[in-house]
C-alpha cells in the first residue's frame, strides 16, 4: 500500500483513541450536600481593639505658687485620700499673712479713733458748737476706715486658704500614675483659668477601669447599654474577663479620611484579671447573637427568592422545595421558625457546574 495513504489513516486513528481516553478519564464531580436538620448553637461576635482607662482619672494642678520645698510620693505609688503628695514653700504667703495682719492692727485702731471722735462731734451738736458739715465728715471718715478693715480682712482670708493649698494633698484613693514636677521648681498657681497653672500628675483609682473603644456605623445597631461582652488581653493569649457597655456615644466621628464614621463605646471590666492595667490594648468581643438549642439549617442551605426563603427537602429519592421562616442568623447557620421540622433531611444543590478532567488545575 502506498505510503501516502496510511499516514493520514494512522494519524486519524491516534486522534479518536486519544479523544476516547481523555472522555473516560473525564469524571463529573457531585457538589451537593445532605444534612439532617436538628438543634444548633447560634452565635455572632463582633471584636474590636480597645484601651483600658481607668474611670475615675483626677489631674491635680497646683493652687499656689511657690518653689516646690518637698515631694512625699512616688510614680506608681499607692495613696489613700487626703495623704500629702508634695509641700510648696510657704514663706512667701506667711509673710504677705503678717503683713496683713499688721495692716489690720492699724486699721482697727484708726477706726477706733475715727468711730470716738465723731462720738464726741456728736455730743457738741445740742450747745450749736458743731457745724453740721464736721459731723457729716466725720461719719465719712469713719465709714471708709471701716470699709478699709473689710477689705483687708477678705485680703487675709484669701491668704489663709492660698496657705492651706501649699500642701497638695490626695483627692481620692488610687495610684499616682504620673508625676511631672521635681523638688525645686517653681509651682504656678491654676487660679487664673481653667488650664493655666502647673500640672503636678495624675491620680487614677485602678480598682475601677473601663475599656474605650469605637464602633463602626454597621455594628452599632446591634449594640445597646447593659450588654454583656468578653474582654481578652492582647498579651496573655486564653485570659478574658467579662464587661457590661456602659456608654455608646449619640453622635458618630469620622475615622481619618474614611467616608465611615465610628461611634466611642465604653466598656465596664467586670473584675480586672492579670493582664488587664491603664494604657494597655485588648480585644473585646461584643456578643451580638447567643441563641442555644434551636432548630438551624445551613445559611448555604436557605435559597432566597424576593423575601421568602426555602430549602431542598429530601423525600426518598425525590427533592421537594419547601418554604421555610427564618430568624436570626450567625452566618453559618439560620434559625428555622417554622416550615421544617427537626430529623427532616434538606440537600444543597449547587449550579451545575462544567466537568472536571483528571490531571487539570
């Protein structure tokens, strides 16, 4: 046989045996899934990172001014309320105390003097050896001596308490978390305004801490006061202690240059647990869905159509789609309100998808 016409015969043959292997090796693979409907544990979290702050939190700032003369604590240290933190040099407010005093002195008895004579005017006016005018002046001079003796016993009185705020003393019981001043420095009184004056540090009560986070505008609904939540720190992997929302705040903040604003939460800490101080970050799981033991099936499982939901039901060998109400969800799986019934056994069909050949990624 000529050559020319078995080498298109061969090649013809090889094509069609190639193709028979490759549609044997070619294999459809079932994607469906069964599962027997039954009681599930429904629960969704939502976790954030948070700072733990102490609640009640006082800066102390001094109300006098002075060179600081003794400090008596610590950074860290505890302190009950009412115990000296530090001393401000009093001499200078002892010495205007004295000068004051003794301008009052003068003034007592210039009133003293000013109060007889115009006594004795008083007595002259019925012999007519008096003008009218002297005793008029007299009344004045007395007068504006006893207005002068007011004025410097509120002056003295003012000294006195700025005396008594050269001991700077504990507002509360708690730690002393900072201190910003040293023995020798000059102290500047805060009374000339809200934020003037010298910061001495800060006293924190550490038996009471919340945690301040900020929750985006999505997962705020699902937050309300009074809601329990679990509290981890970041370095002790396992440990968590547990805490009630206290606070959400009304208005949102934007985050940065974020479109999405951000509401502040703060979180009460139950009980404080190793790991777990002022200025250190945890995570917090805010527990939005804990429902046990209730009829679930698969959230894969449920086919929406417009606001009604159903599910494949297993019938022997047939597939029957049931409708079905469903309640909350985890994501993972849907509360069945009614519509199936537990030991009721569902499919999952997926969308038919093209076979898949042996040896091909």
């Amino acid at each position: 046989m000529n050559t020319f016409y078995i080498r298109p015969c061969v090649i013809v043959l090889l094509v069609l045996f190639f193709m028979y292997c490759q549609k044997k090796d070619t294999k459809s693979i079932d994607l469906s899934e069964t599962y027997i409907v039954k009681k599930e544990n429904l629960r969704d979290i939502i976790t954030q990172t948070g700072v733990v702050s102490p609640i009640v939190k006082i800066e102390l700032k001094s109300e006098a001014s002075g060179k600081i003369e003794k400090i008596f604590v610590k950074e860290g240290q505890e302190v009950s309320k009412g115990d000296t933190i530090l001393i401000i040099d009093p001499y200078r407010l002892t010495t205007q105390k004295e000068k004051l005093e003794l301008s009052i002195r003068k003034s007592e008895l210039l009133y003293k003097a000013a109060d007889r004579d115009l006594k004795n005017a008083l007595e002259l006016v019925a012999t007519g050896s008096i003008a009218s005018k002297k005793i008029q002046d007299l009344e004045m001079s007395r007068d504006l001596q006893e207005i002068d003796l007011k004025q410097q016993k509120l002056e003295l009185d003012d000294i006195i308490d700025q005396l008594g705020k050269t001991i700077i003393r504990s507002p509360i019981h708690g730690v002393l978390t900072s201190l910003l001043v040293k023995e020798g420095e000059i102290a500047v009184s805060a009374t000339g305004g809200l934020s003037a004056g010298t910061s001495i540090g800060t006293i924190a009560d550490i038996r009471k801490l919340e945690v301040i986070t900020n929750i985006g505008e999505i997962d705020y609904v699902h937050l309300s006061k009074g809601q329990s939540v679990v509290i981890k720190p970041e370095a002790i992997e396992g440990s968590e202690t547990n805490g009630t929302i206290d606070f959400i705040a009304l208005s949102a903040k934007k985050d940065g240059n974020s479109e999405l604003s951000r509401f502040e939460v703060r979180v009460l800490i139950d009980s404080i647990i190793k790991g777990i101080a002022p200025g250190i970050n945890v995570s917090v799981d805010f527990v939005t869905l804990d429902k046990k033991n209730i009829i679930s099936v698969p959230y894969h499982f449920v086919k929406r159509i417009g606001r009604e939901s159903f599910v494949t039901k297993k019938n022997g060998e047939k597939q029957l789609q049931v409708k079905i109400v469903t309640g909350l969800t985890d994501y993972k799986f849907f509360e069945v309100i009614s519509g199936i019934h537990e030991g009721e056994e569902i499919m999952f069909i997926p969308e038919q998808l093209p076979p898949v050949s042996r040896g091909k990624k």
